[in-house]
C-alpha cells in the first residue's frame, strides 16, 4: 500500500490556496491521484465540496484538515484525516483557533507600515477567499503583485518571519487538544512537514513524545518541502515512535508550490501508510 498514489495535504480557496476544491479535485485527477485530502487551515467547510468533486472523478476520499499549534514557542501544523466533518467539537475549536487571524493580521500590516508599505491589510484581503484565515500568505501575495518582491519566499525572509517587519506570533491551539478534536472525531493526527521546524534535537523529541502520548498517530514523511535525506530521516523517525507515515505534498497554487498534486515520490518500505489505519473511513 506504500505505493499508493496518495496525496494528503493541500490548500484551496476556503484558507490559503488559490484553486476551489473542485478544481484541486480535478487537478488531483489529472496527475494520477488515487487517494485525497483538502487540509485547509484550521477550517473545514470546504469538506463536502471536496468529497463529492472526488467521487465525480473516481478519486477515493479522506476528510482533512491543518490545525495551527503552539508548542515550545514555535508554530507547528497538526493534519486530521479521516475524521467527522461534522463533529460539534471539532467545529468549535476550529473556530476558536482562526479567532485570533484578523487581529493578527491587522498588527502585520501596521508593522509594514512602519517600514513603508502602506495598506497591507486591504492589499491582502483581495487575496482572501475567507475572511476568517487572513494569513501570511496573503500577505506575500500582495507584496509580490505591488512589485514589492520578487516571489512570495522573498517576502517571507525579508517581511514575514520573526525579527522582521511584518511578524507578529500568535498563540494557537495546544498539542493536546488539536489532536483530542481529530481523534475523538475519529480521525487519525499527523504532524505536518517535520523538518520545517527549528527545532532542537532535545525539542523534536519532545514533541513526537507528547504528540504520541495525547493519541497521534502519524507524520509527514514525504512532502513539498521536504529533500530526500528528510525522507530518511523521518521514516526513520516514523519507525522508532511507532508511527504511521503519511504523504501530501502541500500544494496551494499552480504559480506558487514547488510540487504539483500527486507528484510526490512514494512512501519508502517498510513503513505503515496512515491510510492502512484509516480504512474504513475512506468515502
């Protein structure tokens, strides 16, 4: 099962992408996908929207979602698969987490302000297709469609991570409690991208250590921004806390991400798919 062409996070309009979940539906088919998530941001409302464009084109279907966590200072992403899109619970605590966004953002665009770069706020809201998930990403848009970057990673080193203009923090969900809403919504938590984090060797364990013992039960080991060596390096990881390994590639739009829908290399052996363990919750 290893090989399956599965792809497991992605973004559309209803947070930071720029396709509507019919046409990622659509892209994921054309590049050969057999098995899809929408991981929105902190947000599910485009669930259904997803899964019935996924059985228009024959594509097997896991809900999914990317919940926003604090943990040791730092921003990590928490995916849910395969969970209720329903579930009461998990609706409120999606809320309360994209509660703080627009605040968040206003603080960005007064911090871009000060530097020269005025009307960020209304410059990024074009960009948003909800409201509620103003993020970063809007942001960058923005700068590169005003000419004031070249490309949105530019932006991001110069604007939008800590000690830069543009940077302000915010304190998300918990560890526990994001992957207490997928689990008791009968889902299965997987930690996103693992190598993104600035994490010390001491730091990393700890949060595979803590994020097993709330219930999670797989990482991305395979994903956009991940090298081959990280492929490794989290199999391996994988292997030695017990966990199932997942695969996305983290697409967001055809201009921006580094790695289409679906073009992923596959999951190295020897390794339990997180789809094995989500069986019966796939549509």
């Amino acid at each position: 099962m290893s090989i399956l062409n599965a792809d497991l996070h992605c973004h559309s309009v209803v947070s930071d992408g720029t396709l509507t979940p019919e046409e990622l539906a659509a892209r994921a088919a054309a590049n050969g996908v057999e098995l899809w998530s929408l991981t929105d941001h902190d947000e599910i409302g485009g669930q259904h929207r997803a899964a019935a464009a996924a059985r228009a084109h024959g594509i097997k279907y896991l809900t999914g979602t990317e919940i926003s966590v604090t943990f040791a200072d730092q921003t990590v992403h928490i995916i849910g698969l395969g969970f209720d899109a329903d579930d009461p619970e998990m609706l409120r605590g999606l809320l309360a987490t994209r509660g703080g966004r627009e605040a968040r953002a206003r603080e960005m665009a007064e911090g871009l302000a000060q530097v020269g770069i005025k009307e960020a706020y209304e410059g990024a809201l074009k960009y948003v297709g909800n409201p509620e998930l103003i993020s970063r990403t809007h942001f960058a848009r923005f700068l590169v469609e005003s000419g004031v970057c070249r490309d949105t990673g530019e932006v991001f080193r110069r604007y939008l991570v800590e000690g830069k203009p543009g940077y302000v923090s915010h304190r998300w969900a918990s560890l526990k409690a994001a992957v207490q809403w997928i689990t008791q919504a009968g889902g299965a938590a997987v930690i996103a991208h693992p190598a993104r984090y600035r994490f010390t060797a001491n730091e990393e364990y700890a949060l595979f250590t803590d994020f097993k013992a709330h219930g999670g039960l797989g990482v991305e080991v395979v994903t956009g921004s991940h090298t081959a060596a990280e492929y490794v390096t989290y199999a391996e990881t994988a292997r030695e806390f017990g966990l199932a390994a997942s695969r996305g590639s983290d697409f967001h739009s055809p201009g921006e991400s580094h790695t289409d829908l679906g073009q992923l290399p596959f999951l190295p052996g020897q390794l339990t798919p997180v789809w094995d363990l989500l069986a019966d919750r796939i549509q």
